[in-house]
C-alpha cells in the first residue's frame, strides 16, 4: 500500500465516525498538516462549501452537500 493510499484511509475512517459536518469540518482541522490551513471554498451552485487539505503533504478534498459527503485526492 502506498502512502497516499494509507492517508486516504485514515483521513476517511476518522470522518466516518463523526455524526455531522461540524464535527468533519473540526477533524480535518485537527489532522492537517499544522503549517497548512484548510481552506474554504463555494462548491459551484452556491449552496454547500468544499475544503481543501494537506494531510502528510497530500493534498485532500472534502466536500458535503448535506447528503452525502466526500474525500478524494487532488493529483
């Protein structure tokens, strides 16, 4: 398994144990790289927001549209 790969699997497993997006938002806070601030940006349509993270310098995106939610790797 690569790095890259065991990164995602932690950073997924840690917000699936969350109950809502407030306490995701708090998580991804919490396993960012501390010289690295998530940033918030408007998801297209204007109705949720996306994050984007650095977790052991792999760059994340976190994205809920109060639905669903999910994290992917930005190549």
């Amino acid at each position: 398994m690569l790095k890259r790969d065991l990164v995602l699997v932690i950073v997924k497993a840690s917000l699936a144990v969350q109950k809502n997006h407030i306490l995701r938002v708090v998580t991804i806070k919490n396993l960012a790289d501390k010289n690295k601030t998530p940033l918030r940006f408007l998801a297209k349509g204007g109705k949720h927001y996306y994050y984007l993270f650095t977790v052991s310098n792999i760059d994340l995106k976190y994205e809920d549209d109060g639905k669903d939610w999910t994290v992917e790797m930005i190549n």
